[in-house]
C-alpha cells in the first residue's frame, strides 16, 4: 500500500467497508442497479482514485485533482469527500476494478464513460509524467467500460494539453 499523508486510518477502513458492500451488491442479479446514489458515487471514486497510486507515487498534485473531481463531477463534501479521498489510499485491487469498471455501461452514457476516461488521463498527467502503469491502468478501465481506443486516445490528448508545460 502506498502511504498517502492526512488520510487519517478510520477513514481507510470505512472506505475498505464500503467498497466491499458495493462489491457484494454488484455480484448480485442486477446488483448495479440496487446501488444506492451515494454507493454510486463511490463506486466511481474508487474507479477514479486507483489512478492516484497506480505508479507507486501519490503526489500532492494528484490528490488536488482527485479531490477537484470529487467536488466539483460528483458534488462529494464533508464526510463522504473524506471517505472518498481514502480511495486514492486504497488502490482498488485489479479483481474489484475489473468487476466494477465492467459494469459501467449499465450507469454512465458513453459519454459520461468517455468523461471518465478523460478524469483519469487527467490525473495521470497532472504530475507531468505517465508512467507505465498509469497508462496500462487507464486502458484497461477504458476497455472494461466499453470506451472505443479512438475517444481513450482523445482524452489522453485533451488531458496533456491540460498539463503542458
């Protein structure tokens, strides 16, 4: 686990609950669709924090865009901002990420799935630098959610004119 400062523990742990009673609603029968709104919401936290830590670094600049998105897309404060920045802690296991991200079709439009996409680049880029787990990460959520490579590839581009130099 990568250490992230300011995260306090309990917070960890309410996230690791959370992210198991999603995990569990969603290998029910149209579980996806017995998430509530919050549930949702977290869900794709979780997919957007796995970026964070994915390259074994968590920089501050990666956690200020995390939590912008977490704001500002999914209207995330108080409480459930602080369980959500816990994500960026956690690093979803791939298993757990592969298990959501496939069912991202049944909650977001391509569009929104598109979006996503492009939070994440966004993310990954904000640090000026892509490693390869990043991208291998960003691709694999991306295929997993049904985002054609052409529109990944957009979203990577828009993402680095965000972060030139």
């Amino acid at each position: 686990m990568v250490k992230v400062a300011n995260i306090p523990e309990a917070s960890v742990t309410e996230a690791k609950a959370i992210i198991s009673q999603i995990i569990e609603k969603m290998a029910m029968p149209n579980g996806f669709a017995k998430l509530s709104p919050p549930q949702r919401k977290y869900l794709l936290a979780a997919i957007l924090g796995s970026v964070v830590p994915a390259d074994g670094k968590v920089r501050a600049v990666e956690l200020e865009h995390f939590e912008s998105f977490l704001k500002t897309k999914y209207q995330l404060s108080g409480e459930q901002l602080k369980i959500a920045r816990s994500f960026a802690k956690l690093g979803f296991e791939v298993e757990q990420l592969q298990h959501a991200a496939r069912y991202l079709p049944e909650l977001l439009s391509i569009e929104d799935r598109t979006n996503l996409v492009g939070m994440l680049w966004d993310i990954a880029l904000c640090d000026q630098e892509l490693h390869a787990k990043e991208d291998a990460l960003v691709y694999k959520i991306a295929d997993l959610a049904g985002v054609p490579r052409k529109r990944v590839a957009e979203q990577q581009a828009i993402a680095a004119g965000h972060h030139r130099p």
